[in-house]
C-alpha cells in the first residue's frame, strides 16, 4: 500500500493546473479522456481509476478474442489478414498507451516549454514583432489543415467497421469455425452473438474498443503535430533573431550606451553588443535542442513499431487486395485498400513530421551562413564559428534510434512494401 501511495504521489508531482491549462488549450478534453497523462490530483482520481479500469479491461478482453478468432480462421487468409490487421493496431494503441504514461515526466516538461517562450533576448520582444505574429496566425491555419488528416483516418477506419456490418445486418448469420462474420469486426466469443441481447452487447464492444483505440491513436497524432509545429515555430523565431542579429545589438546599444559616443559598426561597445546578442542565440538554439531531445524520447518506440508494422501492413493489403480482385470480392477489394490508404497516410504523416525538422535545420543553418561575418571583430567571429560548428548537420529525427523520420524513408517503406507484396505473390 505504501508502494502504490509513493507511486501516486510520483505520478501527481508531474502535474499542476498550468499544465492542464496548456493540455486544454492544446487538445481540449482528449489528454484525460485518452489516458495518455492520467490525474492523480485527488479530485480527479476517481474518474482516472475508472477510465483505466474502463480502457485496460475492455482492451484484454478483446484482444483474446480477437486473438482467438484469429488462430480460429487462418484457414481463410483474407479474413484472418483483416483481423491481424486489427490486432496490430490494438497492439500499437496499449504500446503507445505504456510508452506515454512511462514518459509521462518527459510529456509534462515538453508542455510547460511549450506553453513559455524558449528564446530570451534582452534588447527586444521578438515574440511580439510582426514576423513571429504572422507565424502564430500561421499556426493556426496549419491546426485546421492537420486536422484533414486524422479525421480522414478516423472517417476510413469507421467505414471500414461499420458499412459491411450495416450491409449484413438483414442477412443471414454466417460462421467460420464458431466465429460470427455478421459482426463488424468477425470474432469468435463464447456465447452466442447470433441475436438478441448478446448480440449487441458484443456490437456495443466492438465499439467502445473502436472508439478508445481512435482516441488513443488520434491523441497520440495530434500530439506530435502540437510538438513539432511548436519546434518548427521556434526554429523560424529563431532564423529571424539570427538574420536580425545587427537590428539586435544596435537596439542593446542603444539601450545601454545612448549618447556616449558616436555609433560605428567596428565600435568595441558595439562588439560586445554583437557578442551578447548572438549567445542569447546560441541559448534559444540550447532550449530548442533540449526540446527536441526529449520528443525524440517519446517518438523513439512509437515510430519505430509504426512504420515497421505499417510496411507489413500494407504489404498484406496489397495481397489481399489482388486475391479478392482475383475472386470478384469487391467488397474486400475496397476494404483492404482503404485499409491500406490509411496505413499510407499515418506513414506519412510521421515522415512529413520529422523532414519538417530536418529542413528547418538546414535552413537555420544557411542563414547563419549568410550572415555578415565579415563585420564581427575576432572574438565574435570565433562565437560565430562555435555556432556554426554546432549547427553543421541537420537535425534528423530517429525512430527506434535506426530509422530516419523523413520522406526519404516514406518512398523506402512504399518501396519495401511492394517488395513484399511480390514476394508473398511469388511464393503464392
């Protein structure tokens, strides 16, 4: 009892009403709706020991029956392959569910230096000048249009479970091995599930099991958007401090020496201007790093089980689509390509995500380039070469520490894919 009360404790240190402000401004009511970042405050710990209870218990139960089903009709390889493919989905949703909640102190830290701004200048507020204004209002035109794409997933991932069940709804029940194919998702249980009461609470399952992996994934989605768009925007505020680092260090001096003395570019007090403005660069870029180190922790596993499941998953479907044209089963041809539609479009996704880092990376650095290095005195041209030094190779984003998160490997797991997809056909 000691043990769970430390661990609770633990749990609660992570978290304070900020926190939950930034989470509800970020993604509304999904954080504890999803379980994701549980509350352990007292007044909310009942309704988190209920949603746990709610999501773990309702996640074993199906997946031993989903597990079930699956060795119950390996005979049939499209249907077993539909099932397999629910059963890896499952099995990512109860990974990412662990890895977040493991994660938890690292989640709660990303926010809080998301809901503060990481660059700290002392001659201006460039939070507030035109150009980061503009990027904010872009920001939120970029929410809107991410937004497209889990709720294209979720629309795909619906029409999948729903339109076959409501099409079988006034036909006769059929079994393959005790397994009910009339349910939205085939599965065997051990009752009957023919009509009835039982008949619906196995649909009402089915459905609530839905309903929380989507949650769970699309939280999980609308998360990463939040971490990289706000890492992207600090990238761009800070190519702007770095290619306004003259307009800067003026302002300092003016701040600090006005009327002293006649203003003069090669000026020492001027220099030293230079000098301080360009380290609160170099600090905003150290912040940026540390952001970006620990949401790289928390996509490691995630992404690595994504795109390796994806690319057999889409490989599968590939299969499955040829052997259902081969068998005039359009309605399997239409159900594994929109399966395979939406394992694309989480792939990209992901890669879109981590090439947007890389480039900004890239782009940083150019500016620094260009920069007027050749009115620095020596002291400031060797905190420029420091700079440049730390900045020479793009930030790319790894998952599974092996696999590069950029476009590049997108075109690599399409490729892979129907690799696979020939392989399994010339061995069938």
């Amino acid at each position: 009892m000691r043990f769970v009360r430390e661990t609770i404790e633990r749990w609660m240190s992570n978290e304070d009403e900020e926190l939950w402000k930034t989470f509800s401004d970020l993604y509304g009511p999904l954080y504890w709706l999803s379980t994701l970042f549980p509350s352990w405050v007292p007044a909310k710990r009942v309704r988190t020991v209920g949603l746990l209870v709610a999501y773990w218990v309702t996640f074993a139960i199906h997946l031993y029956l989903l597990t079930q089903s699956i060795l119950l009709i390996s005979d049939d390889m499209e249907l077993a392959s539909l099932n397999f493919h629910y059963w890896i989905i499952f099995i990512f949703a109860i990974v990412c569910l662990f890895m977040m909640n493991k994660n938890r102190g690292m989640l709660a830290d990303i926010h809080r230096m998301m809901a503060t701004d990481l660059g700290r200048y002392r001659s201006r507020q460039i939070y507030t000048e035109e150009r980061p204004l503009k990027l904010i209002a872009e920001k939120r035109r970029q929410t809107i249009m991410f937004l497209f794409l889990p709720g294209l997933v979720l629309c795909l991932a619906g029409g999948v479970l729903l339109l076959p069940y409501i099409q079988k709804i006034n036909t006769e029940v059929k079994y393959n091995n005790g397994v009910n194919l009339n349910l939205p998702i085939a599965a065997w249980y051990p009752f009957s599930t023919e009509r009835g009461i039982q008949h619906y609470v196995a649909i009402m399952g089915q459905l609530l099991t839905g309903f929380f992996m989507s949650t769970v994934i699309a939280t999980l989605e609308l998360t990463l958007f939040r971490i990289i768009q706000q890492l992207i925007f600090e990238f761009k505020v800070l190519r702007y401090s770095v290619v306004t680092v003259f307009k800067s260090a003026k302002m300092l001096y003016d701040q600090t020496y006005s009327g002293q003395e006649k203003f003069e570019t090669s000026n020492e007090k001027f220099q030293l201007c230079i000098g301080e403005c360009m380290k609160e660069c170099i600090v905003h870029h150290s912040e940026i790093s540390k952001m970006l180190s620990g949401f790289e922790q928390l996509v490691k596993w995630p992404a690595a089980m994504a795109y390796f499941c994806g690319t057999g998953v889409i490989g599968l479907s590939l299969i499955n689509i040829q052997s259902a044209k081969e068998s005039e089963n359009f309605e399997n041809v239409v159900l594994f390509s929109t399966l395979a539609m939406a394992e694309v479009l989480n792939m990209f996704i992901l890669s879109m995500f981590g090439e947007a880092i890389t480039t900004e990376s890239k782009i940083l650095r150019d500016d620094l380039y260009i920069l007027q290095w050749h009115k620095l005195d020596v002291r400031n041209r060797k905190i420029f070469l420091n700079f440049q030094v730390g900045i020479t190779n793009p930030v790319i984003v790894k998952a599974g520490g092996l696999v590069d998160m950029s476009m590049d490997t997108f075109s690599s797991i399409i490729n892979t894919s129907y690799s696979f997809f020939n392989l399994l056909n010339a061995q069938g």
